[in-house]
C-alpha cells in the first residue's frame, strides 16, 4: 500500500496532481481522489485503517489524522493559567467572613434556612460564626454571591481539566493521508509531500 502525507491546507486540484503523478510514476492509471474531511484518525495507525476499510476501487480515499511523526504543537498556556490565577484569588474571598466587610445598616442577618436573627459584630471573629449559621449551619451569605462562587468554582474546574488534558496529549498537527496504490495492503509505504 503507498500512501502519502500532505499538509492540511492541502486542495484537491493539488492531491489529485500529486497521486497521478506517483500513480503514473509506478506504472498505474489514474483515478480519482476523495477526500473525508469530516473524518479526523487520532494517529497513522488508525488512518491506515481507515483507507484500508474505505478502498473501493472506484475513487483513492484521502483521509485527516494526527501526525505523531512531527512535532507537537506549541500550547497557549500563559492565557489559561493567567485565567487560573485570576479564579484562585477570586476563590480565596470565599473562606473570608463576608459580613464582617459587607455590614448592614442595622447590625443584624437573617439566616435563610431557619430564620434566625444574627449579629454581624460576631461574624468573622473568634468564637464566633464565619459564612454559616450557627444554628442550622446554613450558608448566610446573600444567593447571588454564593451563586457567584459557585460558578467560579465551576469555571476553574472546567479549565483545569483543560489544562490538564492538553498537557497529557500533545497536540500533534493534522495532515491528509492519502491512498496512491492499495496494492500490497500488508506493507506500507508513507512518502511525505
């Protein structure tokens, strides 16, 4: 099996001279090409595959992978973990006492879950309660704020994991495999262009 490799800005018009000349080059006809851009192969192996399944004999199929062969991209990290730092100092406010800095006019809170009456003045201090009631021990922070740290929790979950998963699979350059002859399937010859 001869395949080639090409770049993935890679048009038709320009596959389609490259695999006749190799095609007439081996002494072969010529025969179109189709190429599968909504298919993208995780790496060669699978690409191989996938033009050995999809060979029909009427049309040579050109398939998007992974090249693992070349040299992983170059990741944007600066912006993400700028954009962690920033969600991590937001997230360190949430443990302060938010009414000793936040006091109402009247010097009491009402907590939400059990209706209790509560004096700010022991908010935040020594022996006193933080962000819970010490009755129900319900959150007494006003919704929208606990909403909010909610969602920043969320969001530097989200982006963590982000963070994570693309510092454990390199992000290998996407090229066009595609089939020149599928003569001899057992071997296989990989020309780059």
């Amino acid at each position: 099996m001869e395949v080639l490799t090409l770049g993935p800005d890679a048009t038709l018009a320009q596959v389609q001279q490259l695999v006749t000349g190799q095609r007439h080059a081996m002494g072969l006809d010529a025969m179109p090409v189709a190429m599968h851009a909504d298919v993208v192969c995780a790496d060669t192996g699978q690409a191989v595959q996938w033009l050995q399944d999809h060979a029909n004999g009427m049309a040579l199929p050109a398939v998007l992978y992974h090249d693992e062969a070349m040299r992983p991209e170059p990741m944007d990290d600066a912006a993400l973990d700028e954009r962690l730092r920033g969600l991590r100092a937001k997230l360190r406010a949430r443990d302060r006492a938010w009414w000793k800095t936040h006091k109402p006019a009247n010097g009491m809170v009402e907590c939400p879950q059990c209706r209790s009456m509560l004096n700010v003045e022991y908010c935040g201090v020594r022996g006193g309660w933080w962000n819970r009631c010490p009755v129900c021990h319900g959150d007494v922070r006003p919704e929208q704020v606990a909403r909010r740290f909610d969602e920043w929790k969320h969001e530097y979950q989200r982006l963590r994991d982000l963070r994570n998963r693309q510092t454990q699979t390199p992000a290998y350059p996407v090229c066009w495999l595609v089939a020149v002859s599928m003569q001899e399937p057992a071997t296989v010859r990989i020309t780059p262009q």
